[in-house]
C-alpha cells in the first residue's frame, strides 16, 4: 500500500504535468497539501484518482487534472485576492491559499463547519471560510484578483460577476448537456470576455441552473 506522500508525486507526475500543467507554483502547492485530509474519511482512499470525487449528493471534489488546468489559466500570482465558490471541504482553498495572498471560500452550512476544522488543522491560515448559499457569493469581501468555481455552472448569477474586479479572471466548467467545457473569463471595462480552455464535466453547483422556461 503506498503512502499519500507518494500517491500526490505520483499524482502530479501522471495527471498533472502531462496535462500541460507546468507553473511551479500550482505543482508546489499540490504536492504540498494532502487531498485526503480534504474527503470524507470513507473516501480518503480515493482522494488521488484520475476522476471527481463525491463529498455529498450533487457536490463533488474536482479531478487533479482539471482543477490543475483551471488554475493554470487563472495565472494566480501571490498577492491575489481569490473567490473560491464551493470550496467542498477545503482542498481547493488550501491548494489556492498556498499560492495567493488570501482566499475568501464560499460553502454551504453541510459542509462549511467541516472545511473550516479541515484548513485549521492543515495549518492553513489565510482562508475565510463564508457559510452561506454558492449563488450569493461574497461581495462583502471583495472585490476579487479572480474567481473560481469548484463544479459545474449553466449560468453564473450577477453577484459573482460583480465582485470581479476589472482586469480580473474568472473560471468555471460551463455544462451543455452532458458535455461540459471550462472557460476563463477576463473582465475588461465591465465586461467579461469568454474563452474556452478544455473539455470536461462535474455536478451542476445549486443555484448555478439556467432558469428553465416551459411552454404548454
């Protein structure tokens, strides 16, 4: 059996730097951090797999690969500000809190509690975590350097995209279906321009559904 010291090397040797992930920063900070201190205890032993891991019904942790590659396009630098939408139980605000100056992490009541033992115990102390519903964001808090959305949207709600800053990147995994594909959003005067970045899925967050219109 190996231990999760080898099984993060091995990790980032076989799923992230493959995928192009190269920054120093993002492969230092996750082979820093210890995904399995980040999972529910009867997923620890899955913590370092090739694919999303379930927290709770509908919620998920990111695959390394993809949440690698998102941060690799949010270019994080140390004296950011970072939004961290759905934190789950922490991982990505301890990965994003190693990179960055500080990161307000948004999480539901289920599992704020629990994500807020999780980085006091890793030692983490520059994230706040906000209990409150991922659709309201954090405004308060903000303006943010960037934003990230641990899961899938449909549609992201003004109040996150308003806490952007100008000149700011956003991330999130867009689904169509049952396809999905991640963009990196650049605010510029106000406005976000979109590109996509690559293909990839997760659970839609709540509060992220487009507002389905019927017709008789």
């Amino acid at each position: 059996m190996q231990d999760f010291a080898t099984r993060r090397v091995m990790m980032v040797d076989t799923q992230v730097r493959p995928s192009d992930v190269t920054k120093f920063p993002i492969i230092e900070a996750m082979l820093e951090i210890a995904r399995e201190d980040f999972v529910p205890t009867s997923k620890r032993e899955a913590a370092y797999i090739g694919e999303n891991v379930p927290l709770t019904p509908g919620r998920v942790l990111l695959e390394p690969r993809n949440f690698a590659k998102i941060l690799d396009a949010l270019d994080l630098q140390p004296v950011d500000l970072v939004l961290d939408i759905g934190c789950g139980l922490g991982y990505s605000a301890a990965v994003i809190a190693h990179m960055t100056e500080a990161v307000v992490a948004v999480e539901t009541s289920d599992m704020a509690k629990d994500a807020e033992q999780a980085l006091t115990q890793a030692g983490v102390d520059n994230v706040a975590v906000v209990n409150g519903a991922l659709m309201d964001g954090a405004a308060k808090h903000g303006p943010y350097d960037a934003i990230i959305l641990e899961g899938a949207v449909e549609t992201i709600p003004d109040a996150i995209l308003d806490s952007l800053k100008d000149g700011g990147r956003i991330a999130a995994l867009f689904m169509e279906g049952v396809l999905g594909v991640a963009r990196i959003g650049h605010k510029v005067n106000g406005q976000i321009s979109w590109k996509d970045i690559f293909n990839g899925s997760a659970p839609i967050l709540p509060g992220f559904e487009k507002t389905r219109e019927f017709s008789l």
